[in-house]
C-alpha cells in the first residue's frame, strides 16, 4: 500500500473530508513518527506495534564482486516490532474488525 493508496482509502471511509485534509492528517502522523524516531524517541501504537531505532556497530564487509574488505561505518537504523494483536490477525487467530484484549 503507498501512500495515496491510504489518502485514497481513508477518504472513502470518511467522504465528508477533502482529499487535502485527509492528506495533510496522514501526513501529519508520519512526520510525528519519523520525527520522534528522530529524536531517539520511540512510537508505540497499541494493537499494531513498536517503532523505534537501534544502533548498528561499526563493522567490516566484502565488495561482492571483488572480494576487498569494505570497512562499514555504524548507523542508527529504524526497527518495528509487531504487536500481539496485529500477530494473531496476520495469523488468522482472530478475524479482522474483531477487537481482542491484547
């Protein structure tokens, strides 16, 4: 699903918002995670998951075509972690819609 799928799919859900005003709100909420992730924050949303961000080493790779050592410098990366709920519907543990006490 990209993005404009989810404009578009929320605006048929709520026909009374614009287009604009639904695109402005999903933007909204993304640039709040990414900028939380940003600020070494972490973004928990209940049923769904974790968003947070780990720190790689710095470590040593190959050049695949090569075989030379390529030193890899350490980075900050994002990382999600699924909630028990969003498990057990991925799953088919529990039916889509269906609220659970997770």
């Amino acid at each position: 699903m990209t993005k404009l799928d989810l404009i578009t799919k929320v605006s048929a859900i709520y026909p009374y918002m614009s287009i604009h005003n639904v695109e402005k709100i999903i933007s909204i909420i993304l640039n709040s995670i990414v900028n939380t992730l940003k600020n070494g924050g972490r973004v928990e949303l209940r049923g769904f998951g974790v968003f947070t961000i780990r720190e790689r080493d710095k470590t040593e790779g190959r050049n695949p075509r090569t075989g030379e050592k390529v030193a890899i410098n350490a980075k900050k990366v994002p990382f999600f972690k699924a909630g028990k709920q969003l498990k057990d519907l991925i799953n088919g543990n529990i039916p889509y819609g269906e609220n659970s006490k997770s």
